[in-house]
C-alpha cells in the first residue's frame, strides 16, 4: 500500500460501556507503512481502541476506517485484511508450533502448497524451525511471542494490529521481536502497536498518548520531546530518596516530581539547579548527582497528563 494513503482514520471514536467511557471522542490518523505506537497506562483506552480498530467491538459514537472500510459497517472487509496478535498468548499450547501454524493457515484459507511454503519461510525468519515439532506448552515466552506473530502474518496482512505484544517477555526478547517488526514495515506492513512500555515507542514513526480514555497528544517521538515539556528535566540521586520525593513539591520552581528507579526527575525551571540543591541540603537531603537531561518520553507523558500540550494534528 503506498505509503501516503491513510491505514486509519479515526474520527471522534468513542466507546461506553454502561456509564463508563472507555474511549473519549479520540480522532487520529495512521500513514500506510509506518509504525504507529498507541501507548498509555493500564485502563487508558488503548485495548478497547484496537478492539474497535479490528471489527471486533463496534464504537459508540464516532467512525473510523481501516484500509479504506468502515469498520462498524465492514468489519468482516476489515479483518479479512489485518493481523491482530493480542496481549494475552491465545494460541493452543496441547499443539505444536507446526501444528498451530497450519491451523491459522486453514483459517485464512489459504491454498496447501502455499500455507506450507509460508509456515517454511516463517520458522526461518524467526528461527523456529529446530523447534516446529515441539509442542506450544514447553516454549519459553520469548518463543511463544514469535509463534503468535507468525500466526498474525501468515496472510501477509496490509496492516498488523500488536496489543501490548512484549508484556512479560525479557528484554532480550523483546529486542528480537521488534528486529521482526522492523522487517514487516520494511517490507510495506502498516503497524499499529499498542504499549504501556515508553521506551519501546522510540521503534515509532507517530506515538498517540493516552490518558483516562482521551488522546492527549500524537507527534512523533522528537516532537513529543521538543514541545510538549513545561521546564527543563533534572536527574537527582540523592539520599535519602523519599525525603526529597516530599520535599521538592514544596519548592516553587518545582512543576513535577517523579521516581525513576533509584533517582527522581524533576521538571524545574532551566535555572533552578542551585535553588533545588540548596533546598535540599537544607533539609538534610545528600545531593549525589543533580544534572540537567534531556526528556524520556515518560517525562513527557508525565508531563501532558498533569497539563496538556495540544500536540494532536488535524484529521480533516
């Protein structure tokens, strides 16, 4: 699909489910061919966005086309088109990772000499092929992540919907998945990837952030970074750590204040290094290290979600 034909748009899309909104009037698009990273925090829409984006949960109020087709009134145009590989492992654990894939193949409806030319291509490119006899059940994480991406793609879909697909896998695994995923878009593959994880939406062309059920920016990762901050990010390591966690709000060129593993960040005026320290010493905090960074983007979405930037470009 070219590349400046839209894969998605949406428009207002909206979702309840009694008289909870789940998803808020959102509108956003997705370039053909790009890799598009939905992310937020657990119960942030995300979910029940991708949902609606396969044909699988029709939308309250709102629309939204994938491919082309109206996905409340051609859902089954939509899934005929897309892979949908989701958060949870859903594939049949009794059966081996051959097997599988020849299940899905018959799924798809694909003929037999081409389900078994692609099931062969695909245990090459991740590998599996030592492995296509053994059965789901004995795989490791990382193992079963790659089976269900080749049950997603065994039709070669114009688009590939990923729902939060490297939750629970190791690190290593998770940068192997994404080398997959950076040869599918290569290759011409629209990619709509939801994620809670920030670091991995740096492999994004276009980032949507969401909160609360309302997308609350959609810009790639440096426009993210370069506008949508209110101060200048200090990284802190100091001692002990949950009294400054206290304190700092207290300080006036202090906006935000969060904990990064072992440090804080703090979002401060670009000056207000000497008046942080000084603050702190004063209250019996030892200042390790305070030194100016530059954002994550969690800083950022820290950041939009306690004041919102209107980072969201037009849909008309």
């Amino acid at each position: 699909m070219p590349q400046e034909i839209d894969a998605v748009v949406a428009t207002d899309l909206t979702r309840q489910f009694g008289p909870f909104t789940a998803v808020d009037h959102i509108s956003f698009r997705v370039r053909g061919g790009e890799i598009f990273g939905f992310l937020g925090p657990n119960g942030s829409g995300k979910t029940t966005t991708i949902r609606i984006l396969c044909g699988l949960l029709a939308p309250t109020a709102g629309r939204a086309e994938v491919l082309g087709y109206d996905v409340a009134r051609e859902p089954e145009a939509v899934k005929a088109r897309i892979g949908y590989m989701s958060q949870r492992f859903s594939l049949y654990s009794d059966l081996s990772v051959r097997e599988n894939l020849e299940f899905y193949a018959g799924i798809y409806r694909l003929p037999a000499a081409l389900a078994r030319a692609r099931i062969a291509e695909f245990l090459e490119l991740v590998q599996l092929t030592g492995q296509a006899g053994r059965r789901v059940e004995h795989l490791s994480g990382g193992w079963k992540q790659r089976l269900a991406l080749g049950c997603a793609i065994l039709h070669r879909p114009q688009m590939l919907f990923l729902d939060e697909p490297t939750g629970g896998v190791d690190p290593a695994s998770r940068r192997e998945f994404w080398d997959l995923i950076y040869a599918l878009a290569r290759a011409g593959t629209t990619i709509f990837c939801t994620t809670h994880y920030m670091d991995e939406a740096e492999h994004c062309q276009t980032i949507a952030l969401m909160h609360q059920g309302r997308l609350i920016a959609c810009a790639s990762p440096a426009t993210l970074k370069a506008n949508a901050m209110r101060g200048q990010v200090w990284e802190l390591a100091c001692e002990p750590l949950l009294a400054a966690l206290d304190l700092l709000p207290q300080v006036p060129e202090v906006l935000e204040v969060a904990i990064y593993g072992s440090l804080l960040h703090v979002i401060a005026s670009a000056e207000a290094g000497p008046s942080l320290r000084a603050a702190l010493e004063a209250h019996g905090v030892h200042v390790l290290r305070l030194e100016p960074i530059a954002p994550s983007l969690e800083d950022v979405f820290i950041s939009l979600a306690q004041s919102p930037v209107d980072l969201r470009p037009p849909t008309g």
